[in-house]
C-alpha cells in the first residue's frame, strides 16, 4: 500500500505483508486508515484518498465506479478518478 499527495509526495508505504494479501484486509489494518478516519469524524470533510476498487468506498477513500455507463457522470468520473490515481502506480 502507498499513499502520496496531490504533488506526487510518497507520504506513507506499507510493504509489510505478501502479495497474496487483499488490498483492502491491509487498508483496515493501516494507521493511514486509522487517522483520515479520525480526521473525518473530526470534521475534516475535505480530504480525501483514491483507491482503486481493491478497497472499499467510504466518506474519505474514493474508489473508481466499475462498469458505469459511457457518457455519463459516473464514466467521467471514474475515468478521471484513473488518471490522477495512475500516479500512484509509476512508484516502485
């Protein structure tokens, strides 16, 4: 699991566990996840994470829409939403 900001600074990485292990068993076990859900019920309603669809939706995570029709504000979202996520996957 890695997490980086809006300009591409690795903020955190978890390569504690093996491969086998699904993204989102390692998502409830991270202290990431512990302290934006914290920030959240704090008030903080203006930071947000995006996941890919291994991780589950929440308030704070946003995860791509799958098989969201073309044309629509779901497709364009979520095609965007890929974009800036994709960064993410250039990190080694």
């Amino acid at each position: 699991m890695k997490v980086c900001d809006s300009r591409l600074r690795l903020l955190a990485v978890n390569a504690r566990y093996p491969g086998s292990v699904h993204d989102a068993a390692i998502w409830n076990l991270s202290n990431v996840n512990v302290f934006i859900k914290r920030c959240f019920e704090q008030g903080d309603h203006e930071s947000w994470l995006l996941g890919d669809c291994g991780y589950p939706l929440s308030p704070w995570l946003m995860t791509p829409i799958p098989d969201a029709p073309r044309h629509t504000p779901e497709s364009r979202y979520t095609e965007k939403h890929g974009r800036v996520r994709n960064a993410i996957e250039k990190f080694v």
